[in-house]
C-alpha cells in the first residue's frame, strides 16, 4: 500500500540563515525536504507551488548528532536539504508564505 502525499508534504520549510541569504542573490533557494523524496519530485513540487522554472536540485543529507546543551546530551535529529536553483530572473519571497 502506497501512501499519498500532498504536494505541500514534500517541502518542509525554508532555511533561513545567513549563509542561504546570501545564496539567494545566486538564485538559490535552500529548504528542508521530507527524506523519502529524490530530486525530481522535489523540482516538480517546487514549480507547481512557487509557479518559478527550476534549472537545478542539489540534495545535502544532515546526519543527526549528539551535542552537549547545558550539561546534558541532547539528539539532534537529522534532516534532508535542497539547494534549488531557480531560472535568472526569477525568484521566491519566502517573507509572504504559501
């Protein structure tokens, strides 16, 4: 039995940091994607969403990791990413939403 996944399943959220601010004036948007989901689903969910033409996915995979937090050992949970680039000229204001 297959699950069925609402387009807005696949895109998590966006990442915003300073390091994906200034990768924006590259066309480059970055967001946390659900884990289960390749590069062609991911540019298929992101043009039908933001109606922009992608010319590239990149996929990083965040391992999850112990780190140390007031004395205590806190699991960090890992989590999947995609650089999408966009066409030049086109772009995504993250600031309005969906």
């Amino acid at each position: 039995m297959t699950k069925k996944f609402n387009i807005y399943d696949k895109i998590i959220s966006p990442i915003v940091t300073e390091k994906s601010t200034n990768q924006s004036e590259q066309n480059k948007i970055i967001f946390k994607v659900n884990k289960n989901f390749n590069k062609n689903l991911i540019k298929k969910n992101v043009e039908k969403i933001f109606k922009v033409e992608v010319t590239k996915v990149n996929i990083v995979n965040k391992k999850s990791r112990i780190k140390a937090t007031r004395g205590r050992k806190v699991k960090i949970s890992g989590y999947k990413k995609a650089i999408v680039t966009l066409k030049k000229g086109q772009n995504i204001d993250l600031t309005t939403g969906i």
